[in-house]
C-alpha cells in the first residue's frame, strides 16, 4: 500500500506548512546589513500579539529548554526562594534547572494528570512566606495534556504576594489564549516546534515592563542568554547581540501571516475543535483519558494504556498508517500514549488519528468498533460549522 506520507501527531516536533518550508528557503542574508533590522522587527512585533506580550518579543537560537534556562538565569539568583509548580515533566524540568543556579527551590507537586488549582497554589505560597522571588508554573503540561489555569494563577500570585510570575508556554502559545498584562505573567516562553508549526531551534521570550527590570538587577552569572544584551541589541538597531537563526526568523515571520489571516481567535477556537473531536471519539472507542475534561489541553491528548498496548499501538500507527504519535515520560512512562494536535493541524487529522486506531483496534475488540470514534468526531465537527 502507498504510505510515503507520514503524519506527525507527536506533541513536538509538528509539521511545517509548506509555505514556511518555502519562506526559509531563501538565500543568506548577512545580519548587520540594510534586511535584518526590518525582518527582526516585523517578526518580533507582530509575535507580541500571539505572546499576549506588551513588548516585541525576543528570538533566540536554542530549543524550548535553552528558553526555560534563559527565564531561570535571568530573574533566579543563589539562595532566592522560588516556588515551582509541578504538574509533570516539565514542570520538574524547570524546578531543577532554577536548583541549578543555586535557588532554595520550592516544589509544588500537584498530581500528574491534574491541573494546579489556584488556592493550592495560594496555601502554598503563603506556608513559604513573603519572600517568594518569582513562581514558575507550565501552561500546558506537555507530559500530560493538562493545561494549567494560568489567567486565575497569575492573579493568585498577584494578589498575594510581589513575586514575580513565569510561565512555559512551550507547547501551547500559538493556540491559546494569552494577555501577559491582564493575567500578571512577567516572563513567557516558548520554542519553535510545537503549536508555532516551525523547526525545532528558535526560543522566544516575552517580558513585561517589570520583568525587564528584574532582569537588569539579577546579578546571577549568564552570557549568551543574558536579556539585556537582547533587549539592547533590539532597543539600539533591531538587531541580535549574536548570529540569529535567520531561516527560522524568516519562517517566523510567515507563520504570523497565517496565524494574521485565520485570524488569532479562529485558531484558538480550530484548538478547542480539535481537542473535543478527538477526546469525544477517543472516550467513544472506550480509551480512558489521563486529564479530565476541565483540565484537559487544546494541543496535546493523553490516553491511558500498559507499556505493552502502548508499544504494540504506536507501531501499528506508525507502520501501518504513517501516524506517528508519542509515549509517555518520566513517571508516565509505558502508561500511557500521546497525541499532539497543535499548530499545522486539521479536523481531518482528528478523522485520520481515530480512523487508524479503530481499524488497529478493530483487531481485538471486533468490526463493531469500525466508525464510533468518527462518528462521534464529526458529530462535534458538525455542532462548529
Ligand atoms: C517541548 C517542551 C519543552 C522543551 O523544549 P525542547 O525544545 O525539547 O528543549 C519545555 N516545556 C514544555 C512545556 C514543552 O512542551
């Protein structure tokens, strides 16, 4: 059978649409020159409104980690209390990279599979005392397909205490909502691969006016991550202290067209299709979902299954399909499956993903599982148009 196509539903990296293929594709342009200043600009100006971002946002060569590291390097200091709240992997990433530059780092754990609610975070901040520096929290936990109330969070940390408010947008800014000034985010971050439908390789940080202060006093030791120098560098010229990714800025910079012409509220709400379509046909074909429907994410479905189901699942996908979908990490490993539907993703993917597990599961479970999911997903598809 021909499958020479393969279809990415992995939780990042997500696939490229052609025409960012194509905007990259263009020759070398040297970054002090007269072209730069006018790419960067655009791009970091018209990235503020998918960022929710009162300033231009800041491009750096690196993956979502090295952004994560640079929110930590540039507001943590030795000896700061920093609370973290954990929801997952990645969550306990960013724990222990504020650990690595000496902070008394306070964890948060929330159970994996569950969103952090606002008054836990409340009682937590207010047992560590008044000295919290900054919280750090996940808006969508990528490991576990929870997306966490960031909007009631920030307003949490507002209005109980002065520290500042990090978040990891990582693999959801581009799809959901967001308003840094509002919801009180000092610092958002994010990479390339995930719902911005871009190689891997690009970090994005976007600060609020106070964080820019924060980050002109942290003394902690930093060099190519260091902000000001980003911040100066783009304040001075529009230009970057060091070699940007010019192909990637250039991709950039065509994925705000596209965002700019569904128009920003389309994509979120194609999101929230996506995310009811699959959920609504996965529960019909009885695969129980690891994050409950409140706390559930736009861009990314965790199913719960045993190492051996998972295994068996994905290869059948990937081999006889072309559908590549992603396991689990860390403590959810072998425990459950995950499919991404962020960025460069339609309802037809959805049909696709639940057409393939049902002919997959049909195998065991019988003919009678043939067209359930579907039906369900075109059901919710139905109620949209
Ligand atoms: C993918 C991801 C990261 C890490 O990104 P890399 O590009 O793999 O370094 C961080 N946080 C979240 C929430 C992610 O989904």
């Amino acid at each position: 059978m021909l499958i020479n196509q393969k279809f990415l539903l992995t939780p990042g990296p997500t696939p490229v649409p052609e025409r960012v293929i194509q905007a990259m594709n263009q020759p070398m342009i040297a970054h002090r020159g007269k072209q730069f200043p006018k790419l960067l600009e655009e791009t970091a100006t018209r990235l503020a409104p998918i960022f929710g971002s009162p300033n231009p946002v800041i491009l750096i060569s690196g993956s979502g980690t090295g952004a994560l590291e640079t929110a930590a390097s540039n507001i943590v200091e030795a000896n700061d209390d920093i609370v973290v709240v954990v929801t997952g992997a990645f969550g306990d990433r960013f724990a222990s990279i504020c650990e690595t530059f000496g902070a008394n780092v306070h964890r948060l754990e929330v159970e994996w599979g569950k969103a952090c609610q606002p008054d836990q975070l409340e009682e937590y901040v207010k047992t560590i005392g008044k000295n919290v520096k900054a919280v750090f929290a996940t808006y969508c936990e990528t490991s576990t397909g929870v997306l966490n109330p960031i909007q009631q969070l920030g307003e949490t940390v507002n209005r109980i205490s002065d520290a500042l408010f990090v978040v990891d947008g990582v693999s959801c800014i581009g799809a959901v909502p967001v308003d840094m000034e509002r919801w009180h985010i000092d610092m958002l971050v994010s990479g390339s691969q995930k719902a911005l439908m871009l190689p891997p390789g690009l970090a994005f940080v976007a600060l609020s006016n106070r964080a820019k202060e924060a980050v002109k006093n942290c003394r902690t030791k930093r060099f190519y991550l260091d902000l000001n120098k980003y911040v100066t560098s783009y304040e001075k010229e529009y230009s970057t202290p060091f070699t940007p990714s010019v192909s990637l800025i250039y991709g950039a910079r065509e994925v705000c067209s596209m965002i700019e012409e569904e128009g920003f509220e389309n994509v979120i709400s194609r999101h929230m299709l996506l995310k009811k379509m699959l959920r609504e046909g996965l529960k019909a074909l009885d695969l129980p979902l690891l994050a409950s429907d409140e706390d559930a994410s736009p861009t990314v479905t965790a199913v719960i299954t045993n190492t051996s189901e998972s295994k068996q699942i994905k290869s059948a996908l990937e081999n006889n399909y072309g559908i590549i979908l992603a396991g689990g990490q860390k403590k959810l490993k072998g425990e459950i499956f995950r499919i991404g539907h962020m960025g460069y993703c339609t309802p037809f993917d959805m049909l696709r993903v639940l057409n393939a597990l049902e002919m997959t599961l049909s195998e065991t479970a019988g003919k009678g599982i043939l067209g359930r999911g579907i039906s369900k997903a075109q059901e919710v598809w139905l109620e949209y148009v």
